[in-house]
C-alpha cells in the first residue's frame, strides 16, 4: 500500500521517511529532503508538522498552513514553498538546484520571523544554522557543494535575515517638499541640482533660501512671503526685509500701493 498524499508527494515521502529516521543524527547521510522536515520542526517544533500529518490536517486551525503562518509567512510565499519543495524533490539528482536554494531562502524567513516574534537565542540560532547549507557548515558540506552554485549566496542570505530581525526599518515613502524654481535660481542652484537631492538636502536648500530672503522658519505663512520676497528680488534686484516675514510683506503691499498711486497720479495729470 502506498504512501497517501499530504499536500504533495514531496512532503507525504519526506515527513515518513523523517519518521523511519528521526533518531539518526543530521548529517549528509540523510536525504536532503528529509532535512528540510527536519528543519522544519527544529523552526516550529515537531508536534506543529507532525500532527497535520498524521491527521491530515493542511488548512484547518492547528493544520499544516496555520502553524507554519503563525508567525507571519505569508499565504503566497507558503504556497510557493510547497510547489518549489515538489519541485526540489522532482529534481534531487540534479546539481546546481535552484529549487533547493528559494525552499532554504524560505526556511530562513521562517526562522528569522520566529525570531522577530517569540525570540531566540544566539546559542539557539547557532544550533539552528546546522539545518542549512550555508558554506561554514561542515555537517552539510556534501550537500552545499553538490546543488549549492554560489557558495556564499544562502550565507548573505542569511545574515541579512538575521539584521532585518533585529532592526526596525519604516519603508514609508519620503515626500520631498521642494519650492518653486525661481527661489532656488536667485540662491544659485540649478534644477539639475534640485532634481538630484535627496530629501534632506532639499531641506538644507529650502532653509537656505529661507534664510537668504530672511523669511523666519517658524511663519505660518513662510511659502506665501517667500513668493512675495523673491518677486520682490527679480524685480528691483536687492532683498527687502525688516527681519520679520509679516512686516515685510507689509513693506512690500505699501511700496507696491505707492507705485500704483504715483502711476495714477501721472495719468491724471497727462489726461
């Protein structure tokens, strides 16, 4: 009587073989499929993989699916794990095994995910490095040189999983508050410069500008004077200012007023 099917043939062969040989100890001699069963239940313990097993369990509460999520692998990485095993094991005489090295990447996120949730020692996680093929391990060694073709690619891998476990990283998109044109030419920069800062250089820039129209950082209104100020400059080529963005403006309406009343004056007297 054959073997009945959990999940694929993959994991219906290799978890029963884990079972003929779970007490013998991890080294090249066992399959490399059976290895990764092992690595498994050394990530989630053997109850969480063994138990859907036996009970045929794949996508219910406690299945198969549900425990090796329970710390945040998503769905879809979960399903192409699945296909990439089957397809590992479809291809076990092969060297340089592709497949081999995206089922690994997968277990080390799985590992660094359990890190990130429920902690894990650095002796733990030194023990757990035995399960992979990782250049340093000499337990793997055969395994690692025969479908490993870059050496050194899971142990990148690896280690970066293990720096992203332990730092925080916001991904959120920085918004560059960029002024208008004119206020970055009358300071001497050119568009090409704008355009290649990064978000704290534009800041630098803008309180640059700020400064150099003498518009006060903490005007509610700074963008509005700064508009004023720097048509102010193109058009009578000097800076007006008080010190104080409001009175300035101030400044600025009255001397326009005082032109448009001189301008009318003019054209009273000519009519």
């Amino acid at each position: 009587m054959g073997i009945e099917t959990f999940i694929n043939t993959a994991f219906s062969t290799s978890i029963e073989n884990y079972l003929y040989t779970k007490d013998e100890p991890l080294s090249s001699s066992l399959a490399m499929n059976v290895i990764i069963i092992r690595t498994l239940i050394a990530i989630y313990g053997e109850l969480a993989i063994i138990n859907p097993y036996l009970n045929k369990n794949i996508t219910k509460k406690n299945g198969f699916d549900y425990n090796l999520m329970k710390y945040g692998f998503a769905e879809e990485k979960l399903n192409d794990f699945k296909n990439c095993f089957q397809s590992f094991f479809d291809t076990l005489q092969e060297k340089d095994n592709i497949f081999l090295v995206k089922v690994e990447k997968y277990l080390m996120e799985m590992l660094f995910l359990k890190k990130k949730c429920v902690g894990i020692s650095s002796e733990e996680l030194e023990s757990l490095k035995y399960y992979f093929c990782l250049a340093d391990n000499d337990l793997l060694k055969d395994y690692t040189s025969f479908y490993i073709l870059d050496k050194r690619e899971l142990d990148y891998y690896f280690a970066k999983q293990n720096y992203e476990s332990e730092h925080a990283f916001d991904l959120k998109p920085v918004q560059k508050v960029v002024l208008f044109t004119d206020a970055y030419l009358l300071c001497g920069y050119t568009l090409d410069e704008i355009a290649k800062m990064t978000s704290d250089e534009i800041e630098l820039a803008n309180q640059h500008v700020y400064e150099f129209f003498k518009i006060p950082k903490e005007e509610s209104n700074k963008r509005d004077l700064l508009i004023d100020a720097v048509n102010y400059y193109k058009r009578y080529k000097n800076r007006l200012t008080s010190g104080n963005g409001f009175v300035d403006l101030l400044l600025i309406s009255s001397i326009i007023s005082t032109i448009l009343l001189v301008l009318f004056i003019i054209t009273i007297k000519i009519s």
